[in-house]
C-alpha cells in the first residue's frame, strides 16, 4: 500500500470555556457546556442557509493529541482491557478527527453559538454537516 499524505485547512476555531482536556467531558452528552464555532472569512459563504435550530456534525481536529497511540484503556479505566483506538472515541489516535453532533442556538456573522460541545478552546474545525435524518423525513 502506498502511504499518501493529505492537507487539511481548518474553517473554523471553536471558543470555549473548556481550556484544557482535563476540564473537558468524554463525550458532548456528558455535560459539556456551548461554545462559540468562529468561522475563517474564506469559508463564511458556506453558512448560507443555516438557522438556529439547526443540528449538525461539526469535525474538528484534536490538536493536543497522541498520535502514536493504537490502543487505550477504554474511558480512561485502567482497569478496562486494551482497545484498539478505532473501536473507542479517543481523542488519541493516528488521525485526531472529534465528530460533535450540536444544535445552532444563534448565529452572529461568521460565529455559530453552539451546543452541547466538548472540545476545548482553540480546537480547530475542519468541516460542518447537517445531521442527515431518516431519508422519509429529509
């Protein structure tokens, strides 16, 4: 197999009172606070057509994590067996990508107040997606 490399550019930074990974819950239905997604200028077109209400995937990229890790302690439990990473949520993987499904509460210009998001304050995003529903409800 040949190993091929890519370039990602972010879209957007989310701000959030979460200021490190400690501070941050395992998954955005575990209490994590709203926060504000800022929008880069050259993706700003993208947002026509969203509203508050709206539910989306937002893709970020963990920038503070291990990327030589494969297997982890499931949860953080120690006393949990080894998992292969792509069978856990871990932050820590070889392509730190978070998925973060969120609902718009308020849009100001090119910043998107949303939540629930458990992703800390600088993380960079990397994509948005509407929440695709059941295809007789689209």
């Amino acid at each position: 197999m040949t190993e091929n490399s890519y370039q990602i550019q972010p879209i957007g930074v989310i701000q959030s009172e979460l200021v490190n990974r400690e501070a941050a819950p395992r998954q955005g239905d575990e209490g994590a606070p709203e926060a504000w997604l800022e929008i880069t200028d050259r993706a700003a077109q993208g947002l026509v057509g969203l509203k508050a209400g709206d539910e989306l995937i937002i893709l970020t990229w963990f920038h503070l994590a291990d990327r030589s890790l494969l297997k982890v302690h499931p949860r953080g439990n120690l006393d949990a067996p080894l998992a292969g990473v792509f069978a856990t949520r871990s932050p820590d993987r070889p392509n730190p990508i978070g998925l973060h499904e969120v609902t718009v509460l308020e849009i100001t210009g090119q910043r998107l107040r949303i939540a629930p998001i458990e992703a800390i304050d600088g993380t960079p995003v990397i994509d948005i997606k509407p929440v695709l529903r059941r295809l007789e409800d689209r």
